[in-house]
C-alpha cells in the first residue's frame, strides 16, 4: 500500500522499551520514505490534535530510556463513537493514512474500533510489562519489569535471612499472574500466589508449615496484585496468626516496575516489532498485532488477539510449586 504519512502514538500503561519502539517505527518508516507523525498522550492526544513531525534525528538517544517519549494516557471519549470520529477526522486532516499504536489489549480494542468504522490502517504492537497479550511470546516491557523485580528481591532476600524474616512481596498483575510467577522462580519463592490460581489459605500454611518443621531460614511470598487470597498487608496477618514465631514484613515494589532503562531483549523486541509495523503496513496488513512466537514474526488480526487470553502460565506455576518444596 502506498503510505506518505503515517502515525505512531503510545497508549494505555507504560512499559520500558516503548521509546525503542517509537525509534524503530520512526527510522524504519524514514527507510521507506514515510513521513511520522508522533502523537502524544496516546488517544486523547489523537482527539486533541497533540501532533507533532518526527525525523530520524527527534528519536536519537531514546533506545535506552524508560518511559515514553510521546507520553501514555487513559481516554475515556475515545470509548465514544464521536471521539473516534473526531479522531479519525484529525487523522485524515493531517494527511495520515495509517496508524502504529504501541499499547496493551485494551488499546487494540480502540485500535480496532477505528479501522472498522473509519477504515483508517491500523497495527498494534504489544508493551505490557504484564505479558498477558495473545499472539506473542512476549510483550515490550515484560523482561525488563522481570529482572528489575528480581534484583529488588535478591536484595530482600539477604535483609530476610539475617533476620530470620517472612517476606510478602507484591509484584504487579492485576489480572495476569505471568509477571509474578516468573518472579517467583527467578528468585526461589516459597510461594506464588497469582489471580489465575485460587491457592487456598489453607494451602498456603501447610506449605509454610513445612518449612517451619525443616527450619528454613527465610521465606519469601511473591504475591500478585490481583491475587485471589487478598492484598499482601491482610494475608500478613492472616499468616500472623498462624504463625506467631515469624517476623513478617510486606514489600510493595509498585512503579518501580514499570521504569528503568529497557534490557536489551526488550530493546531488541521493540526494533523487531517497529520495523514489522511499518513494513506490515506497506505490505497491506492492517487491523492487526505484530507479534513473535516460537522466534518468528507473526501477524495475528486484532480480533483474535482481544478475543483469546494471553498465554497461560500452568507450566510456570507447576515448575514454581515443584521447586518450592
Ligand atoms: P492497555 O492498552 O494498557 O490495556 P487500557 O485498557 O487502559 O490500557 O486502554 C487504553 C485506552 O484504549 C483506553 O483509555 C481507551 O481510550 C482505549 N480503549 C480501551 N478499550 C476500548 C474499547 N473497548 N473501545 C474503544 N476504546 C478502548
């Protein structure tokens, strides 16, 4: 397909390697012979007509930076029909005939919702520090958050065997258990407690009861946000207690998560899927998510994307409870 211009915006939450992203899409499309236009504060910047030229030169020095360049926001009117339109219509004025929006699920659903009623070329590229998308292995963000929490609890860890300590560490998740559980192997946990798993209390004190029996030194509970047994203070002091003989102390590592200099798988993953968005639309592919799965690029139709669950994190749980005993 015949593209002049097209734009990129970021949307929904932040993820480390979006400003990669931007990067890639950016040179690749000045590759081609494509001028940018980026957006900011994702949707509501698509409302507002918050444009602004992108040059090769403008994404020089972001490859390693956190955060996002074009800023991210929530836009409630874009959920309205006339928000789209009015969209839509910036678009068209502003001679864009194609859309790169970096983002989670929720953003491919607005993503979605354009092309459909206003046919403008749309692709989605996954940053989700959650890695809860369908259609990729990984999402930009993902391995970054992972190894920035890892160094946060190896940290905890030494603090927590001198003194004999339980941990409770919430890592982020609302709704996906994928960032906790992998935490949870990377740095030993005694157990992961994740939305997509309904462990029982009961459960969770026979585990620890075990390591009281076997003396263990130090206990560590990777918790996700969105677990089923509650937020990490109130199982605190649940397991309290049970177990008056443990000093339990909660950690919330929150937004640290989401910041941080992108590594460079991350930064690696953002190129790919830039170059991949661009090329894609060049090629034709619209309403869709680039994406890798088994080491190849893919392309998956936006529905099918929104429509499955990410990939499911069975194994992983399996693997953490196995190495826990
Ligand atoms: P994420 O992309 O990280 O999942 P959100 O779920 O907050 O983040 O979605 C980001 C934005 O995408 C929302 O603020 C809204 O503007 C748009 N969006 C989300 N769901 C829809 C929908 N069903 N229809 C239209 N727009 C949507």
């Amino acid at each position: 397909m015949k593209i002049n211009k097209l734009a990129v915006l970021t949307s929904g939450g932040d993820a480390p390697g979006m400003n990669a992203c931007i990067r890639a899409v950016v040179r690749t499309a000045a590759f081609y012979g494509i001028d940018v236009v980026g957006v900011e504060n994702g949707y509501e910047g698509l409302i507002n007509k918050e444009f602004k030229q992108l040059e090769t030169r403008s994404v020089s020095f972001i490859i390693n930076q956190g955060g996002t360049i074009l800023y991210t926001a929530r836009s409630e009117k874009f959920r309205t029909e006339e928000g789209r339109a009015l969209a839509a219509q910036n678009l068209q004025s502003a001679g864009v005939s194609a859309l790169v929006v970096i983002g989670g699920d929720g953003s491919f659903r607005g993503a979605q919702k354009l092309n459909e009623e206003h046919n403008i070329p749309v692709i989605g590229l996954p940053a989700t520090i959650d890695n809860d998308i369908y259609g990729t292995d990984l999402t930009i963000g993902f391995t970054t958050a992972l190894n920035t929490a890892t160094e946060a609890i190896d940290k905890i860890r030494d603090t927590a065997s001198s003194h004999n300590r339980l941990f409770l560490v919430e890592v982020m998740g609302r709704n996906s258990g994928a960032l906790a559980v992998s935490v949870g192997i990377a740095i030993g946990a005694k157990a992961t407690l994740v939305p997509e798993r309904k462990t029982t209390k009961h459960e969770l004190f026979a585990q620890l009861r075990k390591g009281v029996v076997e003396n263990k030194k130090s206990n560590i509970i990777v918790i996700a946000e969105g677990s089923k047994l509650g937020n990490a203070y109130n199982l605190a002091k649940d397991i309290k207690e049970q177990f008056d003989q443990f000093d339990i102390r909660v950690s919330i590592l929150g937004h640290v998560q989401r910041g941080g200099n992108p590594c460079a798988t991350d930064r690696i993953l953002a190129s790919q899927l830039g170059v991949a968005a661009v090329e894609g639309l060049i090629d034709g592919k619209s309403n869709c998510m680039a994406g890798v799965q088994n080491n190849q690029l893919i392309y998956r139709s936006l529905n099918e994307v929104v429509e499955n669950q990410g990939q499911e994190n069975e194994e992983y749980l399996r693997i953490a409870n196995i190495l826990s005993i």
